[in-house]
C-alpha cells in the first residue's frame, strides 16, 4: 500500500522544500539532502508509485515517457553526460529503499566506487 505521508509525497505536494533541478507534467527532480556523491540527484514520477513494478503495470504511456525524459534532462543540466554517471533504484526491503516512492538515483561529478 502507497503511504501518502512518505517525505517524496510532500515534496511533491509543495508540503516540503527541496532543491529542485527539473520538472515536467509527471516527475521531478531534485537534489539529494545527504549526497553521497559530488553531484547526488533524485528523480521520482509525480504519481502514486512505490517501485518499478507497479510504475510498470500502472503508470499511463505519458508517465513513463515523463520519468525517462526528466532523468535524461537531469542528466543534460547537470552536465553529467560526458564524464559519466550512475542510476540507481533501490527497491523493497532488500534493495534498502528508505523512501517508498519510487525514486533513481543520479550520482556523478567524480569517479565512482564499483558495484563489484
Ligand atoms: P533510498 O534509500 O533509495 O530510499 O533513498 C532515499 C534518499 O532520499 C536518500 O538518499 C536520502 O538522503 C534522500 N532524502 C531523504 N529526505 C530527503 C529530502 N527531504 N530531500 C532530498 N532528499 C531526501
């Protein structure tokens, strides 16, 4: 069950300040409050998703066109495309997602640690 109280939520709502990088019809973005690298976006859809999964099966055509052209345009402003970067989602109890609003990750702005 999608908790609307979630702090992605009230962001969204206006309810809490944030950073904000970039916006289109259904997604944000936004800088990270504890960044773990040099450059530290979040980008999340607008509407009422917890993972990929159910962004997947209920998210409308124009949503998922959306939460890919703001992660692309995050991308842009920030000038990350030509030194590289990272996207990452964590979901679900295991993945350590914190926040359960479905939400990538865009680190860069230094030569990040392997995965491996
Ligand atoms: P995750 O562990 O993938 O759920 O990541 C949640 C992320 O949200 C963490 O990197 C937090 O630092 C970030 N975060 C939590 N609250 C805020 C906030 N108010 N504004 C910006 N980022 C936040």
């Amino acid at each position: 069950m999608y908790n609307h109280d979630n702090i992605f939520a009230k962001i969204i709502r206006g309810e809490i300040p944030c950073q904000m990088i970039y916006q289109n019809d259904h997604a944000l973005s936004f800088f990270d409050i504890n960044p773990i690298a040099k450059i530290h976006a979040l980008v999340v859809p607008k509407g009422e998703y917890i993972g990929i999964t159910d962004f997947l099966e209920q998210a409308t055509l124009e949503e998922k066109n959306s939460l890919l052209s703001a992660i692309s345009e995050t991308i842009r402003q920030l000038n990350l495309a030509s030194t590289g970067y990272r996207v990452i989602s964590n979901c679900g109890f295991n993945g350590g997602q914190e926040v359960s609003h479905l939400h990538f990750h865009i680190l860069g702005g230094e030569k990040l640690n392997s995965l491996k």
